[in-house]
C-alpha cells in the first residue's frame, strides 16, 4: 500500500475543538489537508475553524456541532460533511470522554454512556463513511485508543473496555480493508496535555475526595505537547502504520503487558495506587 498523502486530501476529525484533536486539525491544515472539524463544544469548534480559515485560506474548512454520545443520527452528519467537502479521504475517530471508578461503583448508564462514545461511535463513524472513503485510491482511517487499551487499571474499567474495543475493531478492521487499499491505524497515546483527566465523569458510587486526589496525579503524568502528538500520529498514518505507541510511557507499559501479560498489574498496580 504506498503512503497516504495529505496534501490535498480531506480528513474528517472527531473531538476537534480541543486536545489531539484540535493539535490533529493544525497539523493536517499545515500540511495542506482540507478539513471537516466535528465537536459537541460549540464555542472551541468556532475558535479551531476560524483560525485555520485565517492562517490557511487555501483550505476548506468546514465545521460541524454534533455530540457523538448519539451516534444514531451520525447519517445526518455524514450527508453535511459530503456537502460541504464532496470527499472524504481519511477518517480521525478521536473523540473520547473518561470515567473514573470500580465497577462496583457504576451505573449501568454511566457504563453505556462511555463505550458509546469511544467505542459504538467509532464503529458508526467508521460504517458511515466508509463508502466514501473507499471511492478514493488512498483512503485511511485513524482510530485512537489508549494506553489503557494496553494495559487495564483498576478503577478504569468502563474506560478500558472501550478502548480495547476500539483496539480490537481497529485490527480486524485493517485486515477486512486492506485488500480494498484503506488503511487503518490504531492509535495508544500515553500521557498527552489535553484536559481529558480534568474533564473526566466520576462513577456515582465513588468518593469525591479520592476521585479529585486521583485527576490531580494523572494530570501530573500529562507531559507531551499535543501538537508532538498530532506530528506523530499523522507521521504513521502517512506510512500506513497499522499501530502507533505515542509517548515513552506507552512504549513502556507496552512491553510491560507483553512480557508479562497475566501479572503486569503486579508490577503496575503499586504505581498507579499511590496516585489513588
């Protein structure tokens, strides 16, 4: 499968008003991308996309308001993005929302509500534009996953699930298309800048105090620059890349689950309770 190529393409990303996303939509303007910009954040969205129309005028841009925690209407959003864009070359599945807790204390609701959005989202956004992408000679589809799609804390169990999920869906994905000449990148980012752990829902049964002392110690670990990131990220998916570890700390847990895979929380687990 040769490279995809950016310059003229047209990248559809998800979770675009802040975080990677936002850092995905800069990096993709740059490099000559036009771009189809999705976020529930109304205000963020209207920031990011007024930015790139001013300091790349060459480039379409346009934005679309849509919470992905309702993917059931996703065909209205794919008929709107074709509108204004014609075609879609590569397709971001970044969006995602975090919930802290042990299982025991979720709700059911609050268990569903983020495997919607990571996950079943993923899966809709994926099937809605796939017949479009496969109109193009040099299609590829970008999924993010996590570093907890390696590897599965305690307390991360709604979390995790939906991203070796998204993880397992990716892998199959890019074996179903790449006799179909779309490619599929899984991506695990570590601890990248964004406010995901600021922003984090806490399960209804866990105590406030813990939770607050547990999203200051992750928000210590939140080192790399998104905008390194989005350079990564889109590095791989330019060489087709069917997997991209983003960060020291992803590359490292990942040997950690390999070599051991039934008793890397024996090694892990001291580290991530001291931060509980």
């Amino acid at each position: 499968m040769r490279p995809y190529p950016v310059r003229g393409g047209v990248a559809v990303v998800t979770g675009a008003a802040s975080g990677i996303g936002r850092a995905l939509g800069v990096e993709l303007a740059a490099r000559g991308s036009h771009l189809a910009l999705i976020d529930r954040d109304a205000a963020g969205l209207e920031a990011v996309t007024s930015e790139l129309r001013a300091r790349h005028p060459d480039v379409r841009v346009s934005a679309h308001l849509f919470d992905l925690a309702h993917p059931d209407s996703i065909a209205d959003l794919t008929d709107a993005v074709l509108r204004a864009q014609r075609r879609v070359t590569l397709l971001i599945n970044n969006a995602g929302v975090a919930l802290g807790g042990h299982f025991t204390e979720l709700t059911l609701e609050e268990f569903e509500w983020v495997m919607s959005v990571n996950f079943r989202a993923v899966v809709a956004m994926t099937g809605a534009f796939l017949p479009a992408l496969r109109c193009s000679l040099d299609a590829h589809v970008v999924n993010v996953s996590s570093v907890f799609g390696l590897v599965a804390p305690a307390g991360q169990s709604a979390y995790a699930a939906s991203k070796y999920a998204v993880r397992g869906f990716s892998e199959a994905l890019r074996h179903e298309l790449a006799p179909r000449g779309v490619g599929v990148t899984v991506v695990h980012p570590g601890g990248i800048r964004t406010a995901i752990a600021r922003n984090a829902r806490t399960a209804s049964g866990t105590d406030p105090a813990q939770a607050e002392r547990g999203r200051r110690e992750i928000e210590k670990v939140l080192r790399m620059d998104p905008a390194q990131a989005a350079r990564t990220i889109l590095n791989a998916a330019e060489r087709r890349q069917g997997r991209v570890l983003v960060g020291h700390d992803a590359a490292l847990l990942d040997v950690v689950a390999r070599l051991l895979p039934g008793r890397y929380w024996q090694v892990l687990g001291p580290l991530f309770e001291r931060g509980s």
